[in-house]
C-alpha cells in the first residue's frame, strides 16, 4: 500500500489504486496526509475543503467522506500495513508508517543526498527523489486555499531539487545533463529566474553559448512585457560571466569548444559583439546575396473551410521562433492545412520555406533525420562535401544556418517529439509547423510548442469539399444526398475525398445512390478505400504504432452499443480494470483514436468504430454482455446512492459477469448526475441487448433508471419503458412484467394518460402475486392508489396503501412500509382526516429515515406541519413546515422546498418565505 500526495492523490495496492470519488474526498483524505500521524481538528478540515461559507452540513460531509475512506482503507486490508483512519475526539487521525507516504519518502531521499561526499551519489539520491513525482502535488483535490499553499510548497521543494540535480551534474562535469535537467523546468516556469540562470550556465558551460544568451534575452524580454521588470542579480551575473567568457568557469565539456578567446570577447557587459564565423558555416543574409528555398509541395486543391483553424495556426506563429503544433486523428486534413496556411503566408518568409515527411505511420519506415538535414542544409546552399556526417555535426550546423533567417519549416506526419528535435531552425524568426496524429506533449514541454487541434468538418463546409471536386451543378442537383453524404463520412476529409473521387470517375452515379450504399455499416469502410489510400489503411497504420494492450481496448470499444464511454466502460468491453482501460485510453487518446470530450469521458469517431468492431468481430457478443453488466452494477450503485433501501431490480441475470470494479457514488446528487448523463447510453445499451436476444438485461437496465425517472416524471420516458415492458413480456417473466408495468403506470398517471395508467396498474399487483414478489405488490398498490386518489376514488386508494403497509411489514422492509405511509398520510389529508395523516407520517418518521434520506425525511415533515395546520395547532405547524423546508434547502432538494414553503406562504405573510418559496422554484426549474 502507498499514499501519494507527490501527483494525483491517491492510494495504491497491489490490485490498482483505491476509488477515491470526489474531490471533495481527495481533498480530505491529502489533508490528512500532510499532517499524517497528527489530530485533524473538524475546523481544519472545514476550511481545507471550502474556501468560502460552508454549508451548514459541512461536518455531516466531512462525516460521510471519513467513512467511506474507512471503508475502503479496511477493505483493502490497511490494518495490515499499519495503517489506522481514527476518530480523537472533534479532529480526525490519520496513522501511516512514513515509509508508505511519498512525500515522506521524498524528504528522506534529499536529506540523504545532502549527507553524500560524491558527487555521483548526490545525483542517484536526487534522480531518485524526482522519480516520486508523477505530475503537479495534490492534482485532484479542492483547490482552496491551504491545500494550495500545501501544494505551492511541495512544488517549490521539487524545482529546487531539480537545481541542485543539475548543481550535482555541473560538479561531475557533465553540463549537458545539466542543462537538459533544466530545460524542462525552465519552459515550465518561464518566470523563475533561478531556473533560467542555472541554465544559461549549464548552456554556457557546455559550449552553446549562443544558446545560453538566446535563454537570456528571451527571459528578459517575457519579465519585461510580463511582470514591467529587469533581470535580477542571480540573471544579471550569469549574464555577465557568460559575457566575460570567465577562463575559471569556461565551457568544460568534452564535445565543446574551449574558453573564448580574449580578442573575440565584448568590451562590456550588454555589448553584443559575435564570434565571426567560418566562412563556409556563415548564414546568409537578407539581400540578393541570399539563398532561397523552397521545398514546399504544390498547395493542396479542393480546400474550403478550416477558417478558424487557419487563424489558429496564424496566432500559434506570431510569437518568437514558434512551433506550431497541428495534431488530430487520421485523414483529417493535418498537411493539408499546414501547406494550405504556408502557401497563404509565402510573403513571411523570405528566406525559404523547407518541408519534409517524416513518415512517422508508413509501411516503409521513418525518415533519417540525417537525410532530412542533409536535403535542407543543400537547399540552404552549402555545397554537399561540407554536409556533416552525423546527425549532431549536421543538426548544429542547420541551427546555424538558420540563426540569422526568416525561414518556414513544416515537418509533416511526426511520430514522435525525438524526431523533431534534430530538425528544428535556430533562428528567432523561424517558424517550424508539426503535423501528428500523436498529442506530441514531449515537445510541447522541452520547446514549448503551441498546439493546433484539428476536429472534423461541420456538414456546410463537407459539402463545399464535395462540390471542388464534383462541381456545384452535381451538388446542387442533389443538396439533400450531398449533407447526408458528408455526416456518414462524418465530417472526415480523408473520406470524403475518397468518395469525390469514387463520384467523380462515375458520372451517371447519383448521389442518392451513394449515400444509400454508405448507409451499410458493413461496407460503409470498404466503400471508402481508394486506389493507393483510405480510411481503413490510414487507420491500420495509426493502430500497429500501438502497444498490443491497447489494440485490444481499441478493438473492444468497437462493440460499444453508446455514444461515451469512461475507464469503467471500457474496462467491461475489454475484460480488464479501470487503471488498465485509462491507461489504454490515454494511448488511444495520444493517437487521436479516441476524443476526451470531459474529463474521463471519451468517443470515438463513427468510422473509426466502425474499423476498431472490424479488428475483432469474434469478441463482439463478450463485449457486449461485458458493458451490459456493467451498466446494470453501476445503475444498482447509482439507484442505492440516490434512494437508499430502495431496490426495484435485486434479482442479477443469470450467467452476470460481475465487473472487475464498479464506480462509487458519494451521494445522492453524484449518482443522479451519473443517471442523467448516461441516459442516452443505456438507453442505447438496452436497445441493443434486445436486438441481440439479452431481453433479461434490456429490462434491468431501463428499469434501474427509477430514480431518474421519479425526479423527472414527465420527460418522455414512456417509449424506453414500453420497450422495458416489451423484453419482459418475450421473457414471459412476470417478475420483470409486473416492477415495469409499475413504473410504466405511474409515468402514464403523471403524464395525464389515466385510462393507459388504470389499465397497466390494475393487473400489476396480481403479476407481483404470480411472481411471489410481496414488495413488488406493495409498489404496485401504492402507484394504483395514487391514480385512485386522482380519480376520486380515496376509500379504494386508503385500502390499497394500507394492504401496502402488511405488505411492507410482512417483509419487514422499512423503507416499503413508510413509502406506504407516506401516500397514506396524504391521501388522508385529502380526505379530511387529519389526525390519521399525522398519525400515520409520525409513524413513518419513527421507522428512521437515515441522513442519506433527507428527501423522505422532509416529505414526511411537511405532511406532519401541513395536519397540524389543518388540526387548527397553527404555531405547531408552521414550525415543522419551516424545519422541513430548511433541511430541503440544506440538502438541495428542491422539490421538497417548494412544497414546504408553498404551505407557509399559504398561511403566513411573511416575506422571507415568499422569496424562499420563488428561489426554490427557479431552482427546481434549474434541476429539469
């Protein structure tokens, strides 16, 4: 077991990190970390995980957050490690051996690297200590303001171990460690002079002196245009030795030249006076001496759109010595917006325009960098017996070349940032343009490269790309066809192109016709293959970049019935753990195979699904059962989070395929969310569970919808539940039959279909009977009552509840039996008996909704203030109508406000509850 603090704070076992939840745990459990084996007073806890008022029920939350953390600390066996989550009186007390905390550990290993004689030693301590870290400190948690002053701290001890790292190279002599040490952490921190100092001399020390002035101009100009202030003492002197060329701090480097020599030194510091250089390294000048090149491909036809894209790459390019990053997924266009832009922009670049293909996804391999420096250094103009032999020799002398120039690069179709660290310009003035179907975040931050990310066409400007080839008159013909053309090639350049030219070479061909055929999700890729390039070729060639761990999540995500898909999902696809699926997902996501649309949730593309279901078409029903069980433990989690006790869907199918981890809600309004977002998947998932004869599962993962569907009755959810009805039915499982029909009856009450209502709910009962499910008759009375009541026919209604609450007691369920009483009490009120209403709500209220049930507890109150009223105890029942409706405002129940406090405007005047009652109104509105 390990605590980590030093990145996302987590708890790792040896089965995967522990699932935390919220941030709002995070935060609680890192507080405790940073003063791990120390009390935590509840106050201190307050102020970590609020930054402004807290909630009234803030220590209630902090409750809940420290016991679920003790759970999962006992589940995975923390006793075992000496580890213990106590309670001392009004503070918190984390026990953890030091030896499982990274910061801890972290500590230990400097102070061990300052007690160590050799220089040799200090940097395997210190190499050590910076292997702990695995991102910024705290990621994940709250940022309020004592976590981030925690988090600004660790920070600030890891940059300054990363100095002393390079303190330690620079005593071994090695400054070219050194200055790669630094040169991360510098672009990062670009304000910190410390960092920019130390690099400049590690630069300078091993013989880049130009490098190490260019570090400090560019420093000195960002503090100037940033913060309106010069260099400080520490910038300023290594300036100034580097300006000296100091023969005791000279360059020391094996592979540098040695001190500069005294007559080629400025007289003074800020006096830029330049080595001259030999003739046959000297850059050109601007002027008709110069050399231009240009190596730019002929500029791409049938281009349309792109324009935001266009003024992107213009942005990304306007700052000094830019890289500009375009990156998307396969066949998006990458190259052709790189050379459409430089073609625009010839005039910005006088001194050439140099281009190569890296061939970083071909069948023939990648290109050699010193291939690629040897075409650009002749069309520069040096004669080819000065070219170097060796990558380093030829990439200097190309830095060189272009130092002085105002010169474009485009590097096109990178695999990886190695490959492009050779061939970048040396210039200020140079502008070098990267395409890659990989995210390429090495280079974003050793140089700051400014990324460019390319999406799809929308369906306007994918028809203009099929008019430019087809001609508008064809288009036009057929306007309808072409838009519905372009959204199955889903707004993909690549396939697009390959069905204009399909089109093109077919005169008599309709578009109509086409479209018709690219309907077929199973020859929708074939049809997009063209004579020496397609989707499915440019995609294999993405795909076989990958490790096979994730071309088998890839494969796997093929056979997702839905639209998104987070860790968990795609972990039931693939047969493995939520830790295995994001880390795939994060390779597939570097390659642009799969899109993060929010945070931990993902799409994929339609043809791209389409090629990864091909990859491995055997597995498709596995996958499928996979999610599907997925879904329904995941929507049992949610259902039991938002309505504890309440479980209309306990029977599993039969053969269910448990998941390897299942998501954990923290609370009513998380797993509410979880609901409603994923509405659309399930029911996606359920429509396809029963066109693949799952009827078992297709029932179970509409049904476990019920909570959502209670919170929002009329929002059309009768077509999935008539499907829910329909796989029952083919079941021929009365169980099923009779908890839809239920659900099914009430959503019709609500929604004014009566007579639909009436005739569903009437033999529910009888089915529930049939199935031995007495709870499941108790529901079934409880909705039909409810219709009842609605039709007048309360003595029916009360008879129905009361056989509902036997029922419940029979069963000894509480949560049934005061669900019963509930709508009993109700329906008492509307028959004029109050003191049986308030009877029967205290009874309920006695059977002891926990905390989780604030929303039951607050209904309840409500009916117990409102039978008071009606008993004449006017005092009585209005202080219970105002405590009902403060707890349903703590808790964020908006429904249960609006009822409490629409029963105290009815008999008060005061105007507090009046602007309560509107504010709980604008906010159920809110909530849907």
């Amino acid at each position: 077991m390990e605590f980590r603090l030093l990145g996302t704070v987590s708890i790792d076992t040896l089965s995967g990190p522990l699932p935390l939840g919220p941030a709002k745990r995070r935060s609680l459990l890192a507080a405790l970390l940073l003063r791990a084996n120390t009390p935590v007073s509840i106050n201190q806890l307050t102020d970590a995980l609020w930054d402004d008022e807290p909630p009234l029920h803030a220590r209630t939350v902090i409750q809940g957050h420290v016991s679920r953390l003790r759970a999962l600390l006992m589940g995975a066996d923390a006793q075992a490690y000496e580890v213990e989550l106590t309670t001392l009186g009004d503070a918190y007390l984390l026990r953890v051996p030091e030896s499982l905390l990274d910061s801890q550990r972290f500590e230990e290993l400097l102070m061990l690297a300052r007690e160590q004689r050799s220089a040799t030693d200090t940097v395997l301590m210190l190499k050590e200590a910076l292997a702990l870290w695995q991102g910024p400190p705290l990621t994940g948690v709250f940022a309020g303001p004592p976590l981030q002053a925690a988090a600004h701290s660790l920070e600030e001890s890891r940059l300054a171990t990363v100095e002393q790292l390079a303190g330690a190279y620079a005593r071994l002599g090695e400054h070219n460690r050194a200055a790669a040490v630094l040169r991360a952490e510098a672009v990062a921190h670009p304000m910190r002079e410390s960092l920019a100092a130390a690099l400049m001399t590690a630069l300078y020390r091993s013989g880049r002196q130009s490098e190490a002035l260019d570090w400090f101009h560019r420093t000195r100009r960002l503090l100037a245009d940033e913060l309106g202030v010069d260099p400080g003492r520490e910038l300023a002197d290594a300036y100034a030795l580097i300006l000296r060329g100091d023969p005791g701090e000279g360059p020391r480097s094996s592979d540098g030249p040695g001190p500069v020599p005294t007559q080629l030194r400025p007289a003074a510091i800020g006096v830029d006076v330049p080595a001259p250089l030999a003739p046959a390294l000297a850059p050109a000048h601007h002027g008709s001496e110069s050399h231009t090149a240009d190596l730019l491909p002929r500029a791409p036809r049938g281009f349309h759109g792109r324009l935001p894209e266009l003024a992107s790459l213009s942005r990304a390019a306007a700052g000094e010595a830019p890289i500009c990053l375009v990156t998307g997924p396969t066949g998006i266009g990458k190259t052709t917006l790189a050379l459409q832009w430089a073609h625009r922009n010839l005039a910005a670049f006088p001194d050439g325009r140099l281009f190569a293909d890296l061939r970083g996804f071909s069948d023939t391999g990648e290109s050699e960098p010193l291939e690629i420096l040897r075409e650009f250094l002749l069309a520069l103009g040096v004669a080819p017996r000065r070219v170097p032999e060796s990558v380093p020799a030829a990439a200097a002398l190309f830095r060189s070349m272009t130092a002085r120039r105002s010169l474009l690069v485009v590097l096109d179709n990178a695999r990886d940032s190695a490959q492009l660290r050779p061939l970048l310009p040396g210039g200020t003035d140079c502008v070098t343009v990267v395409t890659s179907r990989h995210r390429l975040e090495g280079i974003i931050a050793s140089d700051a490269a400014r990324p460019v990310p390319l999406d799809i066409l929308g369906p306007q400007d994918g028809v203009a790309l099929l008019a430019g080839v087809l001609g508008e008159e064809r288009v036009l013909a057929e306007p309808v066809a072409a838009r519905r053309i372009a959204e199955l090639c889903g707004g993909l350049p690549l396939a697009l192109r390959v069905t204009a030219a399909r089109l093109a070479g077919r005169p008599g061909r309709t578009l109509a016709g086409t479209a018709a055929e690219l309907s077929d999700e199973q020859s929708r890729l074939a049809y997009l293959e063209g004579e020496d390039t397609g989707v499915s070729a440019a995609l294999r060639l993405t795909v076989q970049q990958l490790p096979p761990e994730a071309v088998h999540h890839f494969a796997r995500l093929g056979h997702h019935p839905g639209g998104h898909f987070d860790p968990y999902t795609a972990a039931a696809l693939a047969g493995t753990d939520p830790v295995t699926a994001a880390t795939a997902l994060e390779r597939l996501g570097a390659a642009h195979l799969v899109t993060e649309t929010a945070p931990a949730r993902w799409v994929l593309h339609d043809l791209v699904r389409l090629y990864a279901r091909g990859l491995d078409p055997a597995s498709g029903r596995e996958a499928l059962i996979g999610v599907l069980d997925h879904y329904i433990a995941t929507a049992l989690a949610a259902a039991d989070t938002a309505e504890p006790g309440g479980e209309p869907c306990f029977v599993l199918p039969d053969a269910f395929h448990r998941p390897t981890a299942v998501r954990d809600f923290t609370g009513r309004a998380e797993a509410m969310h979880w609901l409603s977002a994923e509405r659309e998947d399930l029911t996606l998932a359920a429509a396809a569970a029963r066109t693949a004869g799952l009827d078992d599962r297709a029932w179970r993962i509409i049904l476990l919808q019920w909570p959502q569907v209670v919170w929002r009755a009329r929002d059309n959810w009768t077509p999935m539940l008539e499907t829910a009805l329909a796989a029952a039915r083919d079941l021929g499982d009365p169980y099923a039959e009779s908890r839809v029909t239920t659900l099914l009856g009430w959503v019709l009450t609500e929604e004014g279909r009566t007579a639909e209502a009436v005739a569903l709910l009437e033999g529910s009962p009888g089915l529930a009977r049939q199935a031995g499910d007495p709870l499941g008759e108790a529901t079934a009375l409880i909705n039909l009552a409810i219709v009842q009541a609605g039709q007048g026919d309360l003595e029916s209604a009360l008879e129905g509840c009361a056989r509902a609450i036997e029922l419940g007691r029979e069963e000894r369920d509480a949560h049934t039996e005061m669900l019963a009483l509930q709508h009993l009490a109700r329906m008492q009120l509307a028959a004029n008996r109050p003191q049986e209403a308030l009877d029967a709500a205290r009874a309920a209220l006695d059977l002891g909704p926990e905390h989780e049930e604030a929303a039951r507890r607050v209904l309840l109150t409500t009916l117990c203030g409102e039978a008071h009223l009606a008993l004449g105890a006017k005092s009585e029942g209005i202080r219970l109508l105002n405590r009902a409706a403060r707890e349903a405002e703590d808790t964020g129940f908006s429904e249960g406000a609006v009822r409490a406090l629409g029963a105290l405007c009815q008999v008060t005047a005061d105007p507090d509850h009046s602007r309560r009652y509107e504010r709980a109104v604008l906010r159920l509105s809110d909530d849907g």
